[in-house]
C-alpha cells in the first residue's frame, strides 16, 4: 500500500476563521488515502489492520483506545461509532493511514523508545515533553494514582520501571507506559513505549499522535484522590 504522510494538527487548536482553510488544505492528503484504500479488497484491508468487515453495512470497525469508529465503504468517511457526524479531519487521516500502511505483521512483543523509530531521533525531545514530562507533572509523584489510572483505562500491568502498563492503542499498535518514582536523589520519570512492530502501522507522526493521545487520556481519568 501507499506511504502518504500525515500531517497532524488538531484543529480544535486553531482560530475558527482558520479552521475551514485548514480542513481544505488536509482534503487532498484524504483523497489520496481513500483512493490508495479503494484499490484493495476491503476484507484484505480489514484482516491487515486486525479491523472488522461488516459486509452488512459495507464498512470497517476498528477501535482507537476507548473509541470505536466505522469506516464506511467504498468513500471511506470516518465516523464514530456512535455519531453521524463524521470525524475531525486529523482522526480520518490517522485512522485511514493506519488502514492504508497495515502489512499484518504480528506484534513484537519488544519495546522500543520513541528515538528508535525511524526518524523518532529528531523528534524524542519534544514527544518527551508532551507526553513523559507532562504526566509526571500531572502525577506530582503519586504512583499509586499512576497504578489506578492506568488500570482504568484498561492497561495489562508489566514488569517495567517501578510501574508500567501496556496498551492496545490500534487492533495491531501496543504502547505502554513506565514510571518511575521520584525520591530525595532522583526525580520522578515516565516514558511512552512503543512496541517494535509499531513502525509497520504508522508513520512517526502517527505513532507520536497516539503517544500523545494517551497521555491525555491518562491525565483525565478521574483520579482516586479527588
């Protein structure tokens, strides 16, 4: 399948008077993603991707951590599951990238830093800081509500840092993440890590957007404490 690289930028972020130029300017990253998908069988593109083909309907499913969405075909729109409104634009191209570069290889079970992926080197720093550095700022060195976030996001406890959790971000894209304690010598750390069969799924731009995703997502769950 097609290497199109997405461009990711969410534009809740952006001023309304911008907003439409920007979904514009991201149409024809879309077009060319539906008309790379549209050339395969979609019950081959479903089995790649590890997603479901509802024959019924005519559309995948998949799910992208706590959020499921349908991909009706044979235009390809993104849609929550639960909505008929479709998708911001950055989750369609995320989400069809991910359909689109799917080449069914098996989870690794290796974990790997983000400045291991392809190119993941120009860019640690900063994915360090939105999402390692934000949840340690966010913890204020409480491990135990680290533990009960990420169990309530549904992560599968390993034998990583003094705390870590793995994920099922995509039906075939695992990340965890590890914590670390602070003391009196050390502050506390956290990474996102990413399985090795990641960069078969998605580009580092995707990959760093789902990183991102969970950190978010572990920072809203309502903590134990409150």
């Amino acid at each position: 399948m097609s290497g199109v690289n997405v461009f990711d930028r969410n534009p809740r972020f952006v001023k309304p008077a911008a907003r439409e130029a920007w979904q514009e300017s991201f149409q024809p990253v879309l077009d060319e993603l539906r008309a790379a998908l549209q050339a395969h069988p979609p019950q081959r593109v479903a089995e790649l991707a590890g997603a479901q083909w509802d024959a019924a309907a005519s559309e995948l499913r998949l799910c992208w951590l706590d959020r499921c969405y349908r991909i009706a075909w044979p235009d390809m729109m993104v849609f929550p599951i639960d909505c008929e409104e479709p998708a911001l634009a950055n989750v369609q191209g995320l989400l069809l990238y991910y359909l689109d570069r799917a080449d069914g290889t098996p989870r690794a079970e290796e974990w790997i830093s983000f400045r291991e992926l392809p190119d993941g080197w120009l860019y640690h720093q900063a994915f360090q800081g939105y999402t390692g550095d934000r949840l340690v700022q966010a913890l204020e060195n409480d491990l135990a509500d680290f533990v009960w976030r990420c169990k309530a996001l549904g992560g599968t406890s390993m034998e990583l840092g003094d705390k870590g959790y793995a994920f099922q971000v995509l039906p075939a894209v695992w990340l965890a993440v590890v914590y670390w304690q602070g003391d009196e010598e050390f502050p506390a750390q956290a990474h996102v890590l990413f399985d090795a069969a990641a960069g078969h799924y998605l580009s580092v731009d995707g990959l760093a957007m789902l990183g991102s995703h969970l950190v978010s997502h572990l920072i809203a769950v309502e903590s134990q404490n409150i």
